[in-house]
C-alpha cells in the first residue's frame, strides 16, 4: 500500500511537473474573474457587505465539497493505473482507461472551479470589479 501511494505521488509530480517544464502560462481569463483569497485580500478596499462576504464563502465551501469528491476519483484512477503498469506486458487499453478517467476526474473539478468564480464575480458590483481589474494592472 504504501509503495502503491508513493508511486502514485510520484506519477502525480510527473505530471505537475511537465505542466510546469511549459513555463508560467497567461492568465486565460486576461484577469476577468478573480480567485476567492484576491476578493478577501482586498475586501475593505471592496467595502465588500456582510451578504457579499456569507454569498462568497457559500460558494468557496460548495466547491470544496465537491472538487473533494472528484479528488478520490482520481486517486482511485490513478491507483488503477498503477496496478496495471505493474503487469507484464502492460495492457495499454487498460491504461489508457484509467488515464481518461483520472483526467475526465481533473476536467470536473476545474469546470467546478470556473462556476465558482463566475459565480464569485457575479456577486460583485461593477466597482468592484473595475477596481480588482485595476489591481491586477499594478
């Protein structure tokens, strides 16, 4: 078992590290929408109100609900996956399955992550955002 979580853990950084060998990439959203620590970052400059701040940490807390679901369904792809390299000859089908699970998994959870923070930049007023827009400039 333990073996199995530091292959895992190990195939894991392989991937975190091809995506980063690219270098930093752009901002794909060119700064329109922001994550939830910048808009508490800046909440008394925001004059953020109590129902902005309860609606916002509602819709952190609803996500990270679900993306932890979505976490034990890429372990478990990713678990299979490796009981499968382990076999001689490896069955790429097999592997090849497991791989688009884990990143089917992968592609929720950032879908998830998207809501949320259109969802976050719908609570805000359009002074608000002008100004975390101005902010990201500096």
């Amino acid at each position: 078992m333990r073996k199995g979580l530091l292959v895992l853990l190990g195939f894991v950084c392989l991937f975190a590290a091809t995506a980063f060998a690219a270098g930093p990439k752009e901002d794909p959203f060119q700064g329109k929408l922001f994550a939830p620590n910048v808009i508490l970052e800046h909440r008394e400059e925001l004059g953020l109100s109590k129902q902005q701040f309860t609606d916002i940490r509602r819709a952190v807390v609803e996500v990270q609900a679900n993306v932890a679901e979505f976490e034990w369904d890429v372990a478990e792809a990713y678990q299979q996956l490796m009981a499968e390299l382990d076999v001689a000859p490896v069955d790429e089908a097999a592997v090849l399955k497991h791989v688009s699970a884990a990143l089917k998994a992968e592609n929720e959870v950032k879908k998830l992550q998207v809501a949320m923070l259109v969802r976050l930049r719908n609570l805000l007023s359009e002074e608000q955002v002008a100004y975390l827009e101005s902010v990201r400039d500096r």
